[in-house]
C-alpha cells in the first residue's frame, strides 16, 4: 500500500509538470538510534520519554501539554539515571535539557544542572557550555553567562566559536545597557506635517518621506562576531536633500558608528510644501544583514 501510494504521488507530480524531489529522510530519534544499540530498561525509559514529549506537541490544552512534558521529563531522567554507557546517558540528558528548556517547560532550575552534568561527560565539547550560558542569559543571570563563557575561552583560547559567542553576548548586553535619548531629554517633536519651532517639518500626514540611495557598510568586528539587526536613527534634512544632523534612538552599540556615517552621506531627493523645498525630520532603520 505505502508503495502504491508513493507511485500515486509520483504520477501526480508528473502530470502536474513538477520536478520529482526526493522524499527527505526523517533524522532518526534518540530512541531508534538507541534501539539500534539494544536494549534494556534505559532504551525502554528513553522510548517513553520520547513518547510522551512527542504527545505533549499536538496537545491543544496548556495543562495536558504540561503534565506531557512533565511525564517526559521524569522518564528522560530515568533513561539517564539507568544508562549503561555515556553515550545513552547523554542522549537521555540532551532531551531532558530539551524539555527543561526555553520551548518547552521554561525551568532553568532544573536545566542547569542537566547541562553541568552533560558538560562534565563531555568536557571536550564546546556546544554544552555554550548552551549553558545562554540558559543563564536567558534567566537573566548574566554575570554567570559572562563567567561560563570567559571560562571557556581560557580553556579554548585558539577556537574562534568561542571568541564569536563572547562577541553576541557582549553585543547584546550593550544593545540593553545602551542608553540612548529619553523621552524628557528629546526635542519635543512636531506634529506629523507641521513644522516644529526651528521651522523643521515632521515626515507624515501626506508628507511623504523623501527617497534615498546608499547601503551601510558593514563593520569587519561586527560582520565576523555574527552582529545583526537594524539601528534607528533620527535624522534632519534640509532642503537641498543633504542630512544635517543624525542621532541614533535605537541602538546596536558595535553598529551604531556605521549607522551614523552611512545616513550622514545619503542624499535625498527634497521634500516639498506648497511647492517649496523645506527641511524635515524623520526616523531611518539602518539594515545589517550577514546575507551579502
């Protein structure tokens, strides 16, 4: 039956004139590649857990989607506490760190420990620790994400991951730290259309903003630590289309410079009232992408 329906689909995608592609093949789970191994009371803990995180994604009701993941989660640990070889038992603490986790049960109590104990088995891993500092950022522990990251880098002084790890956090934590104009400290802004006291007008209400040409050019630190996102900025143009004047509002520390001296040489076609060329203000998004 499963042959014939495989030919059936076949047929179809042939008479529809689309390319036939190659059925992918599902990635095996940590209890088949266990079976695969043996068996014993550890693989039969293991299949359970799976079982049950696996019901625990298509329930529609929080609470049974809970007591799933809570189920899981204890016969993960079973799997764990029973496994006769590293390798079983680390499966089993890797899906239990997957259930513990930020999609899942959202309980760093419980995750931490997990991930000291899968990093103990496997000391020469990088992927562990890096978990586990991003569980503590996320916890907003961020001192120990600090500590578990700089830790590793005195371990691993010549591997770049860890160097890149190290610059995302920092990034993020300054992008949070980073203060920038409060609302009492900002020019009081004018109403969308009207000029404000210094006779700079506000893009909106049928003012368009006017159109520029330029793309940013991507700091090197920035590109090779993975720095993304976009930086706001406000910025004045007068009425020959130059920008006068350009402050960041929503920052990206290590890509703010860029930011600023990209939009300080875009040029814009003049926006117009009654005819006449008048300055304008307005708010500009900076684009960083790593697609290039």
């Amino acid at each position: 039956m499963i042959a014939q329906a495989l030919v059936a689909v076949m047929f179809v995608g042939e008479l529809q004139g689309e390319p036939l592609k190659p059925i992918p093949k599902p990635a095996a789970s940590a209890c088949s590649k266990a079976l695969a191994s043996g068996t014993g009371p550890s693989v039969a803990e293991l299949c359970l857990a799976e079982e049950q995180e696996t019901k625990s994604r298509s329930a529609k009701d929080g609470a049974d989607r809970e007591r799933l993941r809570r189920a899981a989660a204890e016969h993960y640990l079973k799997a764990a506490s029973l496994a006769t070889t590293t390798d079983l038992k680390v499966a089993a603490l890797d899906a239990l760190a997957r259930v513990y986790g930020p999609e899942a049960l959202d309980d760093y109590g419980q995750l931490e420990p997990v991930l000291r104990e899968i990093i103990d088995l496997r000391p020469g891993e990088l992927d562990p620790a890096l978990r586990l500092a991003k569980a503590q950022e996320d916890a907003k522990l961020f001192d120990a994400a600090e500590e578990t990251l700089l830790t590793v880098r005195r371990q691993r002084p010549d591997q770049s991951d860890v160097f890149k790890a190290l610059a995302q956090f920092y990034a993020r934590r300054a992008t949070a730290a980073h203060s920038v104009e409060t609302a009492a400290e900002r020019q009081p802004a004018s109403a969308p259309g009207e000029p404000d006291q210094n006779g700079v007008y506000q893009v909106g209400a049928g003012l368009k903003p006017p159109s520029r040409l330029d793309q940013p050019i991507y700091p090197p630190d920035a590109l090779a630590a993975g720095v993304k996102g976009g930086v706001q900025a406000e910025i004045v143009i007068d009425p020959s289309g130059a920008v006068i004047d350009a402050k960041i509002v929503r920052s990206i520390p290590i890509l703010d410079d860029a930011a600023l001296a990209a939009v300080r040489n875009w040029q814009f076609r003049p926006s117009t009232v009654n005819g006449q060329a008048v300055p304008v203000r307005m708010t500009v998004t900076v684009n960083f992408t790593l697609d290039r």
